[in-house]
C-alpha cells in the first residue's frame, strides 16, 4: 500500500514546529510558505528521532558530535555525503526560519581581500532556543566530519561507524569532497558569528585545494574531476553530476571569497562539461565518460545512460555561470536542459522524478535534489513554470512516500520482476521501499525550505 497520505503533522515533528511558530509568525508567514517549512522542520524533527546520534550525550549541547546514519536499516553506518547534505539542510532551514540574509544573487565586484569581503550583518534580536539548537546541530554536525577527514593528503573519507572512530580509508570521492564544500558555504551564509563563519570559509577552502591539488584533474579525457582518488577504474570514470557539483561549488566559492581562481575552476569545469557530457539531441547531459579498458587505462567510452539530479546540478551551475561571465548561451543552454528534465524523468503515474531516464523508479533524495535546479530557473528569469514543476514534484513526493511522523520512504518503483522485494504478488504494479535514509530526509527537507522561501512575502529574504 502506499505509505504516504496527506496528513497532518503529528507527533516527533510538533515540537520543533512549534518551537519555531514564533519566528515563522513574525516573518509573517502564513499560506503556502508556512506550509512548506512546517513540512521541513517536520521531516527534520523525524531525522533527527530515527536517524540522528549525538555521541554519549542526549542533548546537542553536551553532545561533542552530531552524526546521521546512514538509514533506519543500516544504522551502525555513516556516509560522508548523507551528513553533508543534512547539514545543507538544516543551514538553508535555519536561515529561512530564522529569517537570516542569505548570499547575494548577484556577482560581487572583485577585491583582492578574500573571506572577509562581505561581513554578515550584526542581527537585530538574540537568537532563540531552537536558532541556537539548530546552530549547534550544524556546528557540531561539522565537528563530526573533521573525524573524516585525511590530514595527509586532504579530502573526507566516504564511511564510518557512527562515532567517526571507524572509519574506511583510502580512496576520496570528488562528489562527497564539493558537496561538501557546498554545505560549508551554506553554513557559513547562515552564521551571525564572524569567527564561525570564518572557520566555515576556510574548511570550503581546504575543499577546494584537495579538489585542485590532489591530481582528480587531469587531462584525460580532455579535461574533468574523477569520480575518485583511484581514477577510472569503476564505470563512472569522470561523471556528469561530479563535474556539476564542482562547478557549482567553485562558482559559489568565488561569490563568497571573490578569489579569481575559484571563477577561473567554475568556469573551466563547467567547459569540460558542456564540451564531453552535454548531448543537444536530449538537452541533457550524459551520466559520465570512462575508460573502454579499465584495467589496461586504454580508449574512452560515453555513456548513453542519464540521470536526474545531474540535470539539476548542472542547471544550478549553469545559471550561476551565467552571472560570473555574461555567456548568453548559458540560461538558454539551462532552460532547455530544465524543460528536457520534466520531460524525460516524470513519472507518468504517481509523480515524481524517476532516477534514470526510462525507468520507473523514484529516489526520494535524487528526485527532489532534481528540483532544485527549476529553483534555479525561477531565480534566473522569474518564469513561474519552474516554480511549479517544484511544487508539482514536492508534492508528488509528499503524496506517495511521507509517512505519519513527516518522514520519507527511501524510493517507490513498477513492478517489473517479480523477484523484486514488495513485487512478488501480482496485485501490486508498484512496490514502496519503507526504509528510511538520511540522504531521502536531507533532500525533500530541502527542497521544502527552498520553495518556502520562494513563496514567503519579499520581506524574508
């Protein structure tokens, strides 16, 4: 049966709603935008009763970490990337809730001082219980991950146990390493502190010299960041959504620290993506190009595969392109690239953005990090069409795979074999996978927030 209803909040997700009606009251939201944030904070609330540790503590401020593990049915796994994308998370709701400034849309006048160039401005009211509860939650959700990270050559590691003691060495993913940097960035646009904000900006920094410096670049293939530190020998070689993330993370780093090399990487990245991986007969980018011979590094071959939340990465990084360099040709490019993502990957029948192109299965987490890039749109041009696929697909999401306590269901699919869990009856044309991830809760949570900012009154920002 499927396992999401609209239904009222209830239970786990009450508290931290309430706790935050006051401030969503005095920005003056009401309609759809408080509907959309009570709808995050309560799939935030869920993550954090199913999904959240805090160390030896039961409070965050005895706790000396926050982690996330990976999934209600692998809980004694952590994955970098899941902790990554709940604290983006969590710093885009605290901001919204709060009503903190956000970046600036626009591209900042050069100056040859980075990290200091923009100060956050002092707020106006001390911040309230549940402000500083989330600031804590990413402060030490942050402290987490230094458990991750390789102080030999740079770059997190992919897994742990849930108290970073754990943790499985060796190879560095590019993807987990930018996306990473991108929630850095976000936290830091959250933080009223300078000196928290500093230390934000500097560990985006440290991301963006292990991305640089660590050899993921390098001519092959004419250009690209590998998939990994081991370089080719999986089929994703150098993919579309590594080099997306890449892009966006230098071009947003530059908007923060105005240094040109981060213009000159978003820019240079975004080339290589557009010259190898974008195919104008779909208006959409490829999954990746590899190694023809793994094992012998021999020949290249492009896949004819494509994926979702490529699509919405790559848009992202397209629109703010578009502004550090005045290309004409990028919002075009993004629009067409947004238009062929609803027509390729909607689910014709309960909604949502399949994974793959042509094949029916939705992942809560990539279907709404798809979204995210027609929010991109919107900002770019003021076209409420993106708006509205965002809507349609969050609400699709909601409608199909929210359970009671507001948390997500990880992916539905058809019925196609019958050997497929949930598949075996001949009744049921499509199975729902209950398990609850961290990565599902991070992205519906996100994208929630994002479109109740875009429907909040002009005055939050």
């Amino acid at each position: 049966m499927q396992r999401g209803m609209r239904v009222a909040l209830a239970g786990a997700a009450a508290w931290i709603v309430l706790g935050l009606g006051l401030d969503v009251a005095a920005q003056g939201l009401d309609g759809e935008a408080a509907r959309r944030l009570q709808g995050a904070l309560a799939v935030q609330a869920a993550t954090r009763a199913h999904l959240r540790l805090l160390g030896d503590a039961t409070t965050c401020a005895e706790a000396r970490f926050v982690s996330y593990r990976r999934s209600d049915k692998e809980p004694d796994v952590v994955d970098q990337w899941y902790v990554a994308s709940q604290l983006w998370a969590d710093a885009q709701l605290t901001a919204t809730a709060s009503g903190a400034p956000t970046p600036p849309t626009r591209t900042p006048t050069r100056s040859p001082t980075p990290l200091t160039r923009t100060p956050t401005p002092t707020p106006t009211r001390p911040p309230t219980p549940d402000e500083l509860e989330a600031r804590c939650h990413l402060d030490k959700g942050f402290i987490f991950l230094d458990r991750l990270w390789d102080y030999s050559t740079g770059g997190y590691y992919p897994l742990s146990d849930p108290s970073g003691t754990a943790v499985v060495r060796g190879v560095r993913y590019s993807d987990d390493n930018a996306l990473a940097g991108l929630s850095l960035l976000a936290a830091a646009a959250s933080q009223s502190d300078p000196l928290l904000r500093q230390r934000y900006l500097h560990a985006a920094r440290r991301e963006a010299e292990f991305l640089t410096e660590s050899g993921l670049w390098d001519g092959t293939f004419g250009g690209g960041f590998w998939w990994t530190t081991n370089k080719g020998d999986t089929p994703e070689g150098k993919p579309a959504h590594t080099n997306a993330l890449a892009a966006l993370f230098f071009a947003r780093l530059h908007n923060a620290t105005n240094l040109e090399a981060d213009r000159a990487w978003a820019l240079r990245t975004l080339l290589w993506l557009d010259t190898i991986l974008y195919d104008p007969s779909k208006r959409l980018y490829r999954w990746s190009v590899g190694y023809q011979d793994r094992e012998a590094r021999l020949g290249a071959i492009l896949s004819e595969r494509y994926f979702n939340y490529d699509q919405g990465i790559a848009i992202e990084a397209q629109t703010l392109a578009a502004r550090l360099d005045g290309d004409p040709v990028r919002l075009p490019r993004a629009r067409g690239v947004g238009e062929a993502l609803h027509e390729a990957f909607w689910g014709r029948e309960l909604g949502g953005y399949n994974l793959e192109a042509g094949v029916e299965q939705v992942y809560t987490a990539f279907a709404a990090w798809a979204s995210i890039g027609h929010l991109a749109l919107h900002d770019a041009d003021g076209d409420v069409r993106w708006l509205d696929l965002a809507r349609r697909n969050a609400d699709a999401l909601s409608a199909s795979l929210r359970g009671l306590d507001g948390s997500y269901a990880q992916r539905h699919y058809r019925c196609v074999d019958r050997r497929a869990p949930g598949c075996e009856s001949v009744v049921f044309k499509w199975a729902f996978d209950q398990t609850r991830d961290t990565a599902a809760q991070a992205w519906i949570q996100h994208l929630q927030t994002a479109i109740a900012r875009r429907t909040a009154p002009p005055r939050l920002p």
